[in-house]
C-alpha cells in the first residue's frame, strides 16, 4: 500500500516537474530579461524611429512601453514555456481566476497598500539618504495633457505591465521557486521584481508591492489576483499625476496636511481590513471548493530532480549579473546629477 502511494506520488512529481519552470530557468529568464530583452528592445526602437514619426511625445512614449513589455518581459517566459513544452495555463496560473467579490476586496487592498508601501518607501528613501545625499531627480515619462492621453495610459502603462510583469514574475520566477516552497517563492520573486526596476527610490516599493501580490496568487491559485492589484496601483499612479488631478491632490497634502494624512490612514486601514477579510473568504472559497484551504497544482516537490551542478553554476551567474546590472542602475540613477556634472567639467 505505501510502495502505491510513494509510486503515485513519484509519477506526480514527474508530471509537474514537465509542467513548470526549474529553478535554473527562473533564475535565468530575468537575467535574459536585462540582457537579450534590453538588446531586442534597443533594436525595435531604432527600426521604430527609421520608419515612423511620431506627432507627440506622449505617443513615443507609450510606444516605447509597448516594445519594452513585449520584447524585454513577456517574450522569454512565453519562450520558455513554448521551448520546454510546458503547460502556458497551469505554469502561469491562468487557467483559474477570482470571483467579483475577490475583485472588490483586492481594488480596497491596493488603495491601501498603495499608501502604505508609499510612506514605508518614503521612510528608507530619507534614511538612505543621509548616507548617500539627496537622490537626483529624474523624470522620464511625459505627463499625460488631456482626458484621452490618460485613458491611454491607463491602458497601456497600467494595463500591460500588469500583465507582463505579473506573467514574468508571479508567474514564471514564483512557479519556479515553489520547488523549494511558497515561503521562498514569495520572497525570491519579490526580491527580483524591486531589484528589475534598477531604482532605489522604488526597490522598497516594489518590493512590499511583490510580497502582498505573491501572496494572494499562492491564496488564490490564479495570476489574476496580482494582476488586478499591479493594474489599479499603476492606473492610481496615472491618475494622480494627471496634471489637473495633481494639482488637487498636491494642494491638499500641502496645505490642508490633516485632512491628508486622515484620509491616508482611513484608506490604510480599510485596506488592511479588506486583506484579512479577503484571507478569510478566499480560505472558506477554497474549503467549499477544492476541500481544502490553500489550492496549488504544485506538488511533490521532495521527489522533482534536483538541479544539475552546472545548473546550479550557471544560477549563481545568471543572479550575480541581474543584480550587478540593475545595482549600477541604481547607482547612476541616484547619482546622475553629479555623474553628469562631473562629464561636463571634463568636457570644459
């Protein structure tokens, strides 16, 4: 009885390991992302600007949002999928999704958390800042002028990160990591979704941002849950700084501070109430459903392969390269300011 167990639990094994990533592609596929995808982006722009004017700044710049989440973010995990005949479905968690109810639960979640995640940033940004100096300031996106250019934006800049990155990130690099357990798979593709963004004005951000989204697709058992959160923080950060919204929104935390920090913490709070409640009812859903708590299609993961030694080499290279590359990012992001005075007194 127990050799038929452990030869089902085997032959399960062997079915989700053909299923999803391996630690060594979840490792890889972002290291690729700053490399191969940086290199087919930079191609697809110059063949863009050869062939195409654009009449606005504001249309080069979503452009540009297009090429890079397709060519830089989505194409590898497709491509690893489709190269290592995986299930697409089951590997990104697509093939289950979330009730309204759900829905409703994680917009409150993301209006609270944005604000949260906001002043814990704010925090380690000052305290950051006393050793190294006041960051440069730096603003690359054109501000969206009229009510079509937000809609836009809302679309493109909010819509498709959410579903690339989320693919990419949720989906490959926290698939992979779950052979080791939900724990690490949280954590590890957290820390590689703050430290892809090559800021350190945003790497505590984005991190907090890929804990509370890899928790609610491990609650949940479906990539839509972290969709939906990416999609309303990146939809609220475009409304916001919408300039006639801007302008609303900078008048009152200036000089009506209070009210500010009252309605702040009343969002926090209804955010954090949102989340344990969501907890609760996505546990009983799961319960009712599939007969118990937390749903996964991963399984077995003491029996899977182990990596291989040149596996394992060519890991610590691939992660060693994607931090060292988005780390000189942060670095010259922080001090581009003096970076570019000091090439200017060369020059003189």
């Amino acid at each position: 009885m127990e050799n038929n167990s452990l030869e089902k639990r085997q032959a399960q094994a062997q079915y989700n390991h053909k299923r999803f990533p391996t630690v060594f592609q979840g490792i890889l596929a972002p290291a690729l992302m700053q490399f191969v995808g940086s290199a087919l982006v930079v191609i697809a722009l110059l063949i863009t600007e050869a062939f195409f004017s654009f009449k606005t700044e504001f249309g080069e710049y979503l452009s540009n949002v297009v090429v890079s989440q397709f060519l830089q973010i989505l194409i590898l995990p497709l491509a690893f999928v489709l190269i290592c005949k995986k299930d697409g479905l089951s590997t990104f968690r697509l093939n289950k999704g979330i009730d309204p109810i759900q829905i409703l639960l994680l917009v409150v979640v993301s209006l609270g958390l944005f604000f949260i995640a906001q002043y814990v940033n704010s925090v380690f940004v000052a305290f950051l800042s006393s050793f190294l100096g006041t960051p440069s300031s730096i603003t690359d996106s054109p501000e969206a002028q009229n009510i079509w250019q937000l809609l836009y934006s809302i679309v493109i800049v909010a819509g498709l990160p959410a579903i690339c990155e989320e693919i990419m990130f949720r989906g490959f690099v926290l698939r992979a990591f779950e052979r080791k357990s939900a724990l690490a798979a949280v954590m590890i593709s957290s820390v590689a979704f703050s430290i892809m963004h090559g800021n350190f004005q945003q790497i505590v951000y984005a991190f907090l941002l890929g804990l509370i989204m890899g928790l609610f697709v491990i609650l949940t058992d479906s990539l839509a849950a972290s969709i939906t959160i990416h999609f309303v923080l990146n939809a609220l950060s475009c409304v916001l700084m919408y300039p006639p919204i801007f302008a609303v929104y900078e008048t009152l935390v200036m000089e009506y501070t209070f009210i500010y920090l009252a309605l702040m913490a009343l969002l926090a709070l209804l955010g954090v109430a949102a989340a344990i409640f969501l907890i609760k009812y996505t546990k009983k859903k799961n319960k009712r459903k599939f007969g118990c708590e937390t749903v996964s299609d991963m399984c077995c993961t003491d029996l899977m392969p182990k990596p291989k030694p040149w596996e394992k080499v060519l890991s610590t290279l691939a992660w060693i390269s994607f931090i060292g590359v988005n780390l000189l990012s942060m670095i010259e992001l922080w001090f581009y300011d003096d970076i570019m005075k000091f090439l200017e007194q060369l020059q003189i």
